[in-house]
C-alpha cells in the first residue's frame, strides 16, 4: 500500500461487550467471553468467518453483556475500540468460555444499533486515522512543544527502568520509532493506570487532549519510581551497617535487634562446629562433618540445601560412634530372668549363656547373628527383648513385614529430596549406643521391588565379616556394627534367600506341647489377663483341668496367642459378673447365705449344668473366687471348636492319618481313599502340589507290583489293582494348598486298606518319604509333626528310621506318652499301621519248566 493512503474500518461492526478493562488503539488485551451474545459472536463471526473484515470486531468498554439473551441490551458506551481477533482459545472448565487476545486498531463511535440478537451490531464512524507512517519527523512538526514535552517524560519513564530487561530496551526503540500520536495510548495502557483513566484517554478523540491527559498518568509513575528507588536505596545502606557492625558484636546485654536471628543463627553454626570437633566420631566422619561445616558457613540460609546440610550434620553428632552400654555377665542371674521370662525355650536359653560365658572371657566378641524360626505365637519377639534385659542392653525393634525397598535398610542419597537414613542407623540413633539389640521382625516377609532387594541390602548388616564399615546411602561413610546383636525371626526359612540364611545361625523354636501351654498359661498369660482387666485371684479360679479343656477344645496351634485370647474372653465375663455384684450389694436383703452356699457346691461338685450368668442370678452378690468349669466353658466360649475326631473318621477302610508341617506349625492329615468301576484312572483333589501327586503315582506303583505278594485285589477279584477300577484319592481341607513328599507312606498306608478292606489304626499316624523300591526315606519337622499327633490324642507314630535323631529334640514327657515306630521299609509301615500285622502271604506256586 502507498505511503499516506488511509485504511478504513468496516461501516458496521459486531460488537464485543465488555466490563472489566478498556483497549486502547495500539495495545493488546487478553479478554474471557462467556455470556450468551459475546459466545454467539465468537461461533458466528470470529470461527466462522474466512476473510480479514470477518476478524474486525468493536470492543466497547465499561458495557456488560446480559447473562440472558431475553434481557435488552443497556446503554452502550458511545466511544469504542475497532480491534483485530488474534487468538481464539475455547475450553469447557469450569464452564464453557472463549478467551480472545486482540489488538486495538483505532477510536470508532456508534451511530446506530442496527440488530441485538444473535449478538449486536452497529453502524459505526471511525474516528482515528489509520496511515502507513514513513516519517515520524513529519508528526513530530505538527505537534510542536506539547509532543515534545510528552516525549521527554515518556523517555524519562524508560530510562528509569532496567534496559537489560529485553522488553524494557524494545520499548525505548518504539517511542523513536512510533509516531508521536500514537504514544499516549500505548504508554497508557502500559503504565499503572485505573479503567476510569483509560476510559478517559478513549474518550478523548482529540489529540491534543489526549497528550494533555496522559502527561500527569507519565508524572505520577515517574514519581512512584523515585520513591521506590529511593527506598531500595536506603534499605541497602541499613543492610552494609549491619554487616559493619556485626563483627564488632557490642550489642548491649538485653537490646531488641533486627539482626538478633542471624546472630542466633550464626551461633547455633558455631555450636555445631564444636560438638563435630569434640564428638568421638571416626577420623573419615571428621574430615567429611567439617568439610561439610566449611559449606554451610558460606551457604545463604535462604537455600534448600542449607537445612539439608544442617539437619546431616546434627545427626552425624546424635549417632552413638563410641558410645555402648557395659553387659551383664553374670551367667546364673541371666539364667534366673530367662526362666522368669520364658518357660521351656531351652534352645534360645543354652545359646544366650553360651554367649555370655564367651564375653567374660573375650571382651571384643563380635556381636552374634541369630535367627529364631518357629510358628507364630511361640515367642520369637518377646525372647529377644528378654535377651536385651538379661544383657543390659537397649533394645529395639524393625518391622520388615512387606518392606519392599532397600532404601529402608541403606537410606536414601542426600541428593534426593525427603532424603533420610536407613532403619538401621535410625534405630542407633534412637537407643543412643553402639551395642544395642536389634530385632528384625519378619526377615521371611520381605519382598522385591523396583526399588531393589532388601534382603540383598541386609547381606552387608548380617555378615560378621563385613558390618564392621556398614556404609548407609544417607551418612556416606562407614558405621561399625559389629557390637550390635542382631537377631532375626522368622515363620520359615523357604522364603529366605539362601545367601542371606547362610549370615544366620538358625535357632528352630518349635511349637508347646500341652503340659508347656498349661505351665505357661498359669505362669504368665492368666496374671497377665487378670491384671489387664482389674481382677484379682480371689475373685476367679482357672484350673488346670480346665485350661486343658479350652487347649483341646477351643485352640488347637502350637504357639499360645489364641490361648490368650480365649482367656482373655473369660476375664471379660467374669469382669462383668464381678461389677454387676457390686452394684447390687446395696440390696443384701436379696442374698441369702444358704443360697450361696448350694451355689459353690454346685459349682464345684457339677451336679447340674449351669452357666456362670445361672450361677451368679443364684446368690447376689456371687460368691469369690467364681470357679471356671466346663459348663462355664461352654456358656462364655460357646461349643467346642475341635473335636476329637481321629476314630470316628476311621471307622471304614481306605482312610489314614498322615502328619504334615506348615509355616503355622505341624497338622496331622487325613487320606481318604474310594474305587469304582472305570477305566484305571486315577483321580487326585485336595489342592495338591506336584511332589504330593508324583508321591500318590507312586504309592500306586509299588502297589500294583506287590499286590499278588499282599493279596490284594481290585472289585473283580484282579491283582491288577487298576483294571477296570478307577482310584480317587482326597485330601480333605481343600482350600489349603498342600504339598511335599512326606505323605507318601499315608498314601500307601490308606490305598492297602482300601484293596484289602482292613482298617488301619484309630490311634496310628504316619509320615515319611517313599521310593519306588519300597524303601521309606528321612523327612523333616518331625518335632512339629509329633507334637500335632500328640495335640489330636494319637498314641503310635511311625517315622523314617533315619528321623531317630530328631526324637532327642522332643520332651521327654512326650516321649513317654508315645510310641514311636522306627520304619525302614513299606512292609514295616503297613505291618504297624494294622492291627494283627500286614504280613505278605507265602506263594506256593512252583515253577514248572516247558522244555
């Protein structure tokens, strides 16, 4: 286009209403749209449109659009902007809006509303000229001494400014190079300036008006930065005094500063710097805490890593470098708290005197690792914090139960954020030494992760030959663990890596039996229950008698926890037979001594059934202690969980009782075994592994072979046991997944008398692997295992020869009350597990020669 030629705005344009600010020629504004008539011009015109007069739009100011297209319009503002859309942005939160960036064109002024709806639009009268400028020197002639004067003021405001600022530099290149008249609007919307004043620069079409207007807006943001600047400048004086009088520090005792914080700070680094001098760290967490003391002090408190550092270094000085607490070695007042402690546990007792006896001999022993393995219940946890109180040590606990990180036994690097240090150092800098007993919980229920192994993390902690420089990710530098005792549990060692078990001495803490249970249960779990509960001895009996009734009955585990529970539901009852008395011995004239007296008789003697609530409603208050008996049982605990079962489920051919070991300690195991006509199949359910079904073929094997030596015949009279018969072999408890080859001799035990329609044993159970040539091979668990037979009132257990070693681990009370088949071979399996022997029948068949 030539220079000089106008451009004209379109006679009528869509208006765009708007409340909120005000565009002036030459400046941007970014303006949300979401009332009805400004959305329908948006859809309409702006998205709609193809040409470049389709994105000419007016902008009228200090107008609002009505929320309802049935509303009239009000009074529109005479003076408007012509403005060009830029940008049209659309968005649906948090309610359906268009944003539009536009750029104002020119001053235009309405002459008629032609139409309102859908949106307005108006025959309009531009009143700015719009012209290809090529010479600003031509306007700066014509505008004399009132542009000049505005000019001056306008390059007076930049300068003030930062030029390094890119924004501010390309604004000082426009007002050379923009042509004066347009500089009062653009240097009003760029200065603070309230939408009234704006509204006043667009309403002034004049433009000598306009500069007149706009030179005091440019004087007051002047004035505004001198005193601005003027602040700064005396804030940074104040500061420079502060540093010159801070090395001085003749701060009278008991003034009020502004500085007093820093110099708290700086007092507090200081502090800092002689607890790491006079703490007994090693020589390499010396060189590193002063290093680190050096970088603080020239660090800006200000920054992030500034409380990093802070809190690295106080807690290198909280950890216990040098600090232990002295053992006690005497061996007989360790052995006393131990029995206090625990009952029966001979195992963990003998290896904790063994270690003392070793210290008063050798002072720098190496802390033991130890791992105690045992069914839940057994008192893994509670052994170890009696080993800390034998010792005189401090004790503390780690939780590794689901523990999927090993940056919960390393710590984390002091380059992450939230770093911290592992479980480890932090239990040491909890107990505050250096030889404290340290419990890992759970070692068997780690688990991998993204994050790494733990269990390979702990190698380093539980490796004697290596913890001595354990080196944690947070600390950096090595720690000494080799005072501290370190001891493990776990439910099973199958879960542990055998790199990790090969650091441990394993220490097996097998199930009670129910001699140990009722020993603990009068010891230790009954004062505790009635403490818990406020009760005394003289307000309720337990028998014996009766404990064994809720061990046989009401529990059936090998360690002691639901025991206690169930004791704990008695005292709970008696609790509140024992307050109901109270409330009612207010009424004595209720109460008769002869009624009481027929109450305790009938308690103790059992002549008639009656709940504890009967006996209580007998005599009020009731009569102490209250006597717990097995119709209390009954009435508090409800029916029997467990009943003995063991003849009842043998009383018919083709069952046996195997023992089987779990995590949970040992079960015994019921075989059942049926035949019916088919196809020689056999059918194996129960939720079996691979070992128990590769034991059930063979069991099946040997049979076959041997049938015509045991005589035994399938339902037609064959010794070929599956011809035309199909075999189902069950193992009840179907939810519970089994496996492992010590069923072997049950399977075979169960399927002969199946065959030979005898039954085996009511009081018979069994365990032991099986070969193909008949022979029966060592299994392990046996304790467990034996102890679970004697728990269901078994009486003969037959075991792999090569298991009677592991009868010496069994109490000899035990021992005593079973009786134990040492079996070599299947004929001395089957010739104990029926009455009358199993004995193979002489052939007397000859063989006849055909030649």
């Amino acid at each position: 286009m030539a220079a000089g030629s106008a451009i004209q705005i379109p006679s009528r344009l869509p208006l765009l209403l708007t409340h909120e600010s005000v565009l002036l020629p030459g400046s941007t504004m970014r303006t949300s749209v979401d009332s009805p008539r400004n959305m329908q011009l948006v859809r309409s015109r702006l998205l709609k449109g193809t040409s470049l007069r389709s994105t000419i739009i007016g902008v009228i100011p200090n107008t609002s659009d009505p929320t309802s297209d049935c509303d009239d319009l009000p009074n529109l503002h005479r003076i408007g902007t012509a403005a060009l859309a830029v940008q049209v942005v659309g968005s649906n939160w948090p309610k359906p809006h268009y944003t539009l960036l536009v750029t104002g064109l020119c001053r235009f002024q309405i002459l008629q509303l032609l139409k309102e709806k859908p949106y307005p639009v108006a025959e309009v009268q531009q009143l700015d000229r719009l012209e290809q400028f090529t010479n600003g020197h031509k306007s700066e002639e014509e505008l004399g001494e009132l542009s000049e004067q505005f000019y001056k003021y306008a390059v007076q405001l930049v300068e003030m400014l930062d030029m390094s600022v890119p924004a501010v530099a390309k604004l000082r290149r426009l007002l050379d190079n923009l042509p004066r008249e347009a500089l009062p609007d653009i240097l009003t919307s760029i200065i603070r300036t309230t939408n009234q004043e704006k509204l006043q620069i667009l309403d002034a079409v004049r433009l000598e008006e306009r500069f007149k207007m706009t030179i005091p807006l440019l004087v007051r943001q002047i004035e505004g930065l001198k005193l601005l600047q003027k602040t700064r400048k005396s804030k940074q004086d104040d500061d420079k005094r502060v540093v010159a009088i801070r090395p001085s520090r003749r701060i009278p005792h008991g003034s009020i500063t502004e500085d007093e914080e820093e110099e708290e700070d700086h007092d507090d680094v200081v502090m800092l710097e002689k607890k790491i001098r006079t703490s007994s760290m090693s020589e390499q967490a010396l060189k590193v805490c002063l290093k680190e003391i050096k970088r603080l002090k020239k660090m800006p408190q200000s920054m992030p890593e500034y409380a990093l550092t802070r809190n690295y270094l106080e807690l290198m000085i909280e950890l216990p470098w040098n600090k232990s607490t002295k053992d006690r070695l005497e061996i007989r007042a360790a052995r006393i708290v131990l029995d206090n402690d625990h009952y029966a546990m001979e195992k963990l007792k003998k290896r904790v005197l063994e270690y003392l006896a070793v210290r008063q001999l050798k002072n720098n022993l190496k802390g033991p690792i130890l791992c105690f393995v045992g069914p839940p219940g057994v008192g893994k946890t509670s052994v170890g914090r009696s080993i800390a109180k034998t010792l005189g040590r401090e004790f503390h606990r780690i939780a590794l139960g689901g523990v999927c990180d090993q940056s919960d036994i390393r710590g984390h690097r002091r380059t992450y954020v939230g770093s911290m240090p592992g479980r480890i150092i932090n239990g040491l800098k909890t107990v505050g030494v250096n030889n404290p007993v340290f419990l890992l919980d759970e070692v068997d229920k780690l688990a991998k992760s993204l994050q790494g192994d733990p269990a390979a993390a702990l190698l380093e902690v539980l490796d004697p030959e290596q913890n001595h420089s354990f080196t944690d990710h947070y600390l950096n530098v090595a720690f000494d663990l080799s005072q501290v005792l370190f001891i493990a549990t776990a439910n099973t060692t199958a879960t542990i890596p055998p790199a990790l078990l090969d650091r441990m001495e394993v220490i097996q803490v097998p199930g009670y039996t129910q001699e140990e249970k009722i020993e603990i249960a009068h010891r230790h779990l009954i004062p505790k229950q009635l403490e818990l509960h406020g009760l005394t001895p003289q307000q309720i009996q337990i028998p014996q008698g009766t404990t064994l009734g809720i061990i046989t009955r009401y529990t059936r585990e090998a360690g002691v926890r639901a025991l206690d529970r169930k004791l704990g539901a008695i005292c709970r009852a008696v609790a509140v037979k024992v307050a109901e008395g109270q409330h009612k011995e207010a009424k004595p004239d209720r109460a008769e001594v002869g009624e009481g007296e027929d109450c305790k008789e009938h308690v103790t003697e059992d002549a008639k059934p009656e709940s504890i609530s009967d006996t209580a409603d007998l005599a009020l208050p009731p009569e102490m202690p209250i006597l717990i008996d097995f119709h209390a049982l009954k009435d508090i605990l409800g029916p029997p969980m467990y009943d003995m079962e063991v003849s009842e489920r043998l009383n018919q051919p083709g069952v046996a009782i195997g023992l089987a070991w779990t995590p949970l300690g040992g079960e015994i195991m019921f075989v059942e075994a049926s035949r019916m006509d088919g196809e020689g199949q056999l059918t194996l359910t129960g939720q079996l592994g691979d070992v128990m079904k590769e034991s059930a073929h063979l069991a099946i094997s040997w049979l076959r072979s041997n049938a015509k030596r045991y005589q035994l015949t399938n339902a037609s009279g064959s010794f070929d046991l599956l011809d035309n018969t199909d075999i189902h072999l069950h193992f009840p408890a179907g939810a519970v997944t089994k496996d492992g080859p010590s069923a072997g001799v049950t399977i075979v035990t169960c399927l002969a008398s199946l065959f030979s329609g005898r039954l085996v044993c009511s009081d018979v159970a069994m365990t032991g692997e099986i070969t193909l040539r008949g022979l029966v091979l060592p299994v392990g668990g046996i304790k467990d295992k034996v102890l679970a037979a004697h728990r269901a009132g078994l009486k003969r257990i037959i075991i792999p020869q090569r298991n009677e070693k592991d009868l010496e681990e069994i109490a000899a009370h035990v021992r005593q009350e079973l009786s134990f088949v040492l079996a070599a071979r299947l004929e001395e399996v089957l010739n104990a597990a029926f009455d009358g022997g199993f004995a193979a029948r002489a052939s007397l068949e000859h063989l006849n020669s055909k030649l």
